[in-house]
C-alpha cells in the first residue's frame, strides 16, 4: 500500500493518467483560495516572474512565502495528481534501475512501482507528465503519474545510481584529455627512463649538460619575460577597467528573463568556515528562484555536514553526499554534482570565498551579451586575511599580479587562459560537452581552461572580484603551491601526449602560449636556485666546469634572471596600484623574498608526479578571524 498525501485517489496508486487534461485553475489562484498566500503577495511574485525563468511555486518558496509542503498541496489540487512521500514509500530499485539515471536527473521523474499492469511513474512537476510517462512507461500495461518532492527524487536516483554516478564522475572527462592514465603501466616506464637518460648524460659530459640547460633556461626567461611585457604593455594601453562592464549591465538582458545559475561548493573539512561561506552566499544580489546551490560534501565528512546542519539551509541550497572513492579530488565531487544542477550557467566557488555580491548579476549580463564561443567567465580573486603577516602580504601581491595584469595579457593575445578554481564560471551545455572536469588532476582549473580552447571555446576575464583567505604557514603554502605546480607539469604532459593535434586545436599562437603559461612558469621556479648558484660560482667560488663555460652565456644567463625579476616587480607596483593595495607598495620588493618558496615547491611537486600524481594536498581555512565586509576597490 502506498503513502499517499492528500488529494490522492482512495486506491494504492494515484489516479491520475497523463492524458487527462488538468481540473482548471491558475496556481495561484488555489493558493489563495488554500488561504496559503495572500493576494497583495501573489501579484509581488507575480510581477517578479516577468523577469525570472522560474515556475512561480519555485518564486514563492525561494522567498519564503509558502512552504515547500504548500506548493506540494497546491500542485497536487490544481493538476489533479495525486501525491507520494518517497520517504515513507521507497520507489522499487530494481524497476528505477532499468532506466538511465541522466534521464531521470533532467526529468525529475522515476517509475515508481509496478502495481499489477499499472505503472506509477512520480515527478516533481506536473508539466512534465507526458515526457515522464513516454520515457518510464515502456512494458507497461497502463500508466499513471503522480507528485512527489524534487529533492526526494533526486536522493531516490542518488541512491540507485550510487556506484554509476560515483564512478561516471570519475571518468567524465574523455579518456584522451585526462591524465588519468598517463603514468600507467604502459607509460610509467618513460619518465624514469628518460630522468636516468639525463642524469646519466650530465655526469657523462657536465660542460655540454650544463650548456644546454643554461640555453633551455635562456629560452624559458626570453618567452616569459615577453609575455610579461606583453601583459604590462596592454595594460598601459588600455587602462586597468577596459573591460569593465557598460553601465546597467543588467539592462540588456531584460529582452529575455534572467536564467537560472547553479553554484557548485565543493566541501572537505571546512567546518571551521562553514557559517562564513552560507552568509556569504546568502548576501548574493540575485533572485533566490534562480539560485541553485549545490553543497558538496565527501560523504564521510561528518564535521563539515554537522556544522552546515547547524543552520537552517534556505531553499536555494541542497546537500550533495559524494560516495567514498579511491580517487577523492575537488574535480571529482563537482563531477558527481554536475548532473543533480538545474541552471543553465554552473559557477564554482571554495569553502572560503567571499564574492561580491553583484556576481552573479554581473555574469549574466556578461555571458547574455558575449558571443556563444565565449563559453566561461573568470573573475578576479582577492586576498582577505592581508594584514596577517609577511607571507599574506606577499600572496595578496601575487594574485594581483596574476588576475589584474598576467591573465587579462593572456587575454588580449588570443592565449587559452588557464582557469582559476574558484570564481569562474560556465555555460552549462558546453561544460557537459567537453566532459566536465578531470577528476585526477589536482589543477583541474588550469586543465579544463585549456581544454576549452581545444574545442573552440574561449574565457574571458570578468571585473568582479571574490575575496579569499591566504596561507599563513611556510609549510602549508608550499604544499598548495607543490599541488598548483604538480597539476602545471601533469597537465601540460597530458595535452603533450599528442603534440599535433595540440597544434591544430590551439593554432600556433595558442601552443606557443600553452608552452610559455606552463612549461615556462616550472621552468621559471626551477631555476631560482640555478640563478643564485650562478652568482656564487661567478663571484665567490672558482668550479672548473663553471669556468669552462663561454662568459658570454653565463652574463646571459644572469642578465635575464634579473630582468625577469625586475619585470615582475614593475607588475607588482601596477598590480597593487590597480587592486586597491597601495599599503603593499613598500612590501613589493620583498617578492624577491618570496619567489624562492616556489623553488622548493617546484622540486617537491617534481617528485611527487612519480611519487603521488594525484595526491590532493587540502588546504585549511578558517585559521584567522572572519573577513571583513569590505574589499578593495
């Protein structure tokens, strides 16, 4: 016997076919004949749907007008269907399972049970009755359709599906883009063989080795140092707000509703920030109809659960439980939640970030404008624990550097930028197209932002800004800096594979710029301790094998390293200058202070690509006090 809700017929399954046309009546309308809503708040959410691609049950329980168990009432009596609580009347298993679990997602429908001849099939809408009962009533003798809460849906597929869904998230990304393989039994031996060929050759012939890495050096400075300058030059050029968004962005979209906008957050031991991320996503400037937050949580992550279960989640916001696996990585768990999202831009944000609250306001009217090639938005990240000491101050200065100057360079040239993982954002149908994100690599941004631009896509930067918390450790910093640095070398050996069709994806100003953005920054961070050997075995130490060198080449070389370190501080004034940070003017300098830390992240990320690929080193958050409502301007 089924529970069933009121307005259900008095037999086990309701009794509702979907070819029965629907009792009249506007939902509205039975709301407030239910006594549920009052008129004068019917024509406020009514007003409001003018302007938002949302249902208006899905208005009035964003704003909390009614309860979602009142929209399920009102549905019910004005469709005529009857009503199931999947809770306390399971759907059978082994009858969801025969269908694809992606159909059911994107339908918000399963088949019930089998009742005799009778098929009853439960949707969370009623419009979607006749695409339920075609796709679910296959072998069916009859059919019948009735309500049941979208959520309870959605956790009866979860719980179906379980392995399918866990192991699909961890093969999304197509077989051919994905390091998932790269260092597998049939390629393993490669790397060592050709690290031992190296080694062997140094001792073999030091002169020529050491020749030859002072020119692969030279060469690896020569193409950053251009991009730098190529990146400083644009800016002056433009300005720092050239691509500020025209005034009342917003506007242009009012020819068309505002869509709807999925958030992904992915979640692991953040408990500590827990209360500080649902404030802030809480503060976001956009309807609450259109908001579809997703929570997402290692499903044996008990801490961050409890503390999230502290405050009552509004509407907007749904807990998605990733299943245990071996491969537990960020791109991973957004894989799993891509499929449970409903809107049709799919933004990504951590557990400790603090966006401006016009975001989301301002990627809609961005990607509303933008033409369909631009398939990704990537916004600035800022630094909200500065004050916090030396290593703050100086990773405040680097991503200024980073977003405000390098990447919006990168953009100007036509160069696929590779992504941040926090603040960006997608169109929905291409991010499912291109396979999602790769679930074993741990820069799987700066991966999926490469990829973007081998299927003909393209980002943009976009100038609105989320506030971050910075390592404050030397030891946590460089562990996050050895995964950053460890996901460059994986990801750029992954696109390597096959350097042809790298070619002809990209074009040769798109792998030109691959080889510079990656090969040249480990390149870069590897030779800070070649540069200061440099200068010792120049000026205070006689090397016979150093000698030997032609002067020539090692002026070279130690003119170009400090060049490029000159560079970079010139970026860094303009960087500060244009974040808003003119208080880390007198801490610029200091950078040179703070490259060599990447040094030894470098050498470390080096041995963990053999060692452990795709080990995911987590960063804590939470270890200072809670930002402060302002950002730099």
């Amino acid at each position: 016997m089924a529970h069933v809700l009121p307005f259900a017929p008095a037999e086990p399954g309701p009794a509702a076919s979907p070819a029965e046309p629907a009792p009249p009546g506007r939902l509205g309308d039975v709301l407030v004949g239910a006594g549920a809503i009052g008129a004068e708040a019917l024509a406020r959410a009514l007003e409001s749907q003018r302007t938002q691609d949302a249902p208006l049950g899905r208005i009035l329980v964003a704003d909390g007008l009614i309860s979602a168990e009142a929209l399920g009432d009102a549905l019910a009596r004005q469709s005529g269907l009857g009503r199931i609580d999947l809770d306390a009347a399971p759907a059978d298993p082994d009858l969801v399972a025969r269908f694809d679990p992606y159909l059911c997602l994107a339908l918000e429908a399963i088949p019930w049970r089998d009742l005799g001849p009778l098929r009853v099939i439960v949707i969370g809408d009623p419009r979607r009755r006749a695409e339920a009962a075609a796709a679910f009533g296959a072998g069916a003798g009859e059919v019948t359709v009735a309500l049941a809460a979208p959520t309870a849906i959605r956790a009866a597929i979860t719980e179906v599906f379980r392995d399918r869904l866990r192991d699909d998230a961890r093969e999304l990304c197509p077989a051919r883009f994905s390091c998932r393989d790269w260092l597998g039994a049939s390629r393993r031996w490669w790397p060592r063989l050709a690290a031992g060929l190296v080694a062997a050759s140094a001792c073999a012939a030091p002169l020529v080795a050491l020749r030859l890495l002072l020119v692969w050096v030279l060469i690896a400075n020569a193409a950053t140092m251009a991009l730098r300058l190529t990146a400083l030059f644009a800016r002056y050029r433009l300005g720092p707000t050239v691509l500020e968004p025209p005034p009342g962005g917003i506007r242009r979209i009012r020819a068309r509703r505002l869509p709807r906008v999925s958030l992904l957050v992915p979640l692991y031991r953040e408990a500590r920030v827990a209360r500080g991320l649902l404030a802030g996503l809480q503060a976001l400037d956009y309807p609450p109809a259109l908001l579809d937050i997703k929570l997402v949580l290692e499903e044996h992550d008990t801490l961050t659960r409890a503390a999230i279960e502290e405050t009552p989640l509004p509407p907007t916001m749904e807990v998605v439980s990733v299943p245990a696996d071996a491969t537990r990585t960020k791109p991973r768990a957004m894989n799993y939640a891509l499929p449970l999202c409903r809107g049709e831009i799919v933004g990504v944000y951590d557990a400790e970030d603090r966006p401006d609250p016009g975001q989301i306001r301002a990627v809609v009217a961005r990607f509303a404008e933008a033409p369909p090639e631009v398939a990704c938005l990537q916004g600035y990240l800022d630094i909200y624990n500065t004050d916090r000491g030396w290593l703050a101050r100086c990773f405040t200065l680097e991503y200024a550097i980073w977003f405000r100057v390098i990447l919006l360079g990168v953009q100007r040239l036509g160069i696929p930028i590779p992504l941040g993982g926090t603040t960006v954002f997608f169109r929905r149908a291409q991010l499912e197209m291109m396979g999602g994100w790769d679930a074993h690599n741990v820069t799987e941004d700066a991966d999926l932002g490469m990829r973007l631009a081998r299927f003909g896509y393209r980002c943009e930067m976009l100038p609105t800004t989320t506030m971050e918390e910075a390592t404050l450790t030397v030891p946590a910093w460089i562990r996050q800096r050895s995964r950053w640095l460890k996901g460059y070398a994986i990801t750029w050996a992954s696109h390597m594979r096959d350097p042809w069709a790298l070619w002809r994806d990209l074009g040769a100003r798109g792998f030109l710029g691959f080889q510079v953005l990656f090969l040249g920054a480990l390149t870069s961070y590897l030779a800070i301790p070649l540069f200061w050997l440099t200068g010792a075995l120049t000026y205070g130490f006689h090397v016979p094998v150093w000698q030997g060198l032609p002067w020539s080449l090692r002026l070279a070389f130690f003119v170009s390293m400090i060049a490029g370190q000159a560079i970079m501080l010139a970026i860094a004034f303009i960087a500060a200058r244009d974040a808003g940070r003119l208080r880390l003017l007198p801490w610029v300098p200091t950078l040179c202070l703070y490259w060599p830390l990447g040094a030894v992240a470098a050498y470390r990320a080096v041995l963990e690509i053999f060692q452990a690929p795709f080990h995911w080193h987590k960063t804590e958050h939470g270890l200072g006090p809670a930002p402060l409502a302002e950002s730099p301007a």
